[in-house]
C-alpha cells in the first residue's frame, strides 16, 4: 500500500487541529509525544516545501529575466 503524499494545505490543518486539541486540553497526555512529533515532522515538511517553491520560483524568475 503506497502513501498518499500531504499536500501544504493539508499539512497546515492537521497541525491546527493537533494545536487545538492541545490548547483545549482535549489531548491526553499519553498521545501529548506522539502529537508533538507529528507536528514536528509536518513542519519539518512544510519549511521543506516552501524552501522547494521559493527555489523554484526563483528559477523561473531568473529565465524570464535572460
């Protein structure tokens, strides 16, 4: 079974509902690390994927430019 690939968007609402959860003291403590993590990891995927589309964007700039 493959795995689907989040996109940014839905990256962002996963951590928002995780951050929500935590604010509203609705998350167990036992999950609390586990959570943390995830989020750790969907920030670590979104800065990866902007960093990528800035790149990217330059690129393009830069060949429009010559």
């Amino acid at each position: 079974m493959t795995k689907k690939k989040l996109t940014y968007n839905e990256a962002v609402s996963e951590i928002e509902e995780i951050l929500q959860l935590i604010e509203n003291e609705e998350l167990d403590v036992d999950d609390l690390s586990t959570k943390v993590k995830r989020v750790s990891a969907l920030i670590k995927m979104c800065k990866d994927k902007l960093h990528k589309t800035e790149q990217e964007v330059e690129k393009i700039l830069n060949e429009i430019d010559n």
